[in-house]
C-alpha cells in the first residue's frame, strides 16, 4: 500500500494546490476589471471567453 498511499498524498496536495491556483487567477480577474480592464482583454489573456468573465466577476466565491 505503501505506492497507494504515497499516490494518495500526492494527488491531495495536488487538488490543494489547484484550489488556490485558481482562487488566485479568480481574484486576478477581478482585480483587473476593477482596474477599468474590459472583459475582451481579459478574456484574450485568460485564454477564457467574455461571457465567462462576466460569470467569474458576477459569482459567490
């Protein structure tokens, strides 16, 4: 169980680290609207849509 156990840990860290990765890169975006940024340059750098902009400034995180 041993190769189990270390897959196991490894793949939580993981998900944690994805977690955080993507609060961060939500905050980005918002802080860059906040800074008068329109969505279509945010999108094009995100590599996202404008409507999916629109979905992360409007959401309850």
């Amino acid at each position: 169980m041993t190769n189990l156990t270390a897959a196991t840990e490894a793949r939580q860290l993981a998900q944690a680290q994805l977690e955080q990765a993507d609060k961060e890169w939500r905050q980005a975006i918002r802080e860059e609207v906040a800074r008068g940024k329109s969505y279509a340059q945010i999108a094009e750098v995100a590599g996202i849509t404008r409507g999916r902009v629109a979905q992360i400034i409007h959401e309850n995180r």
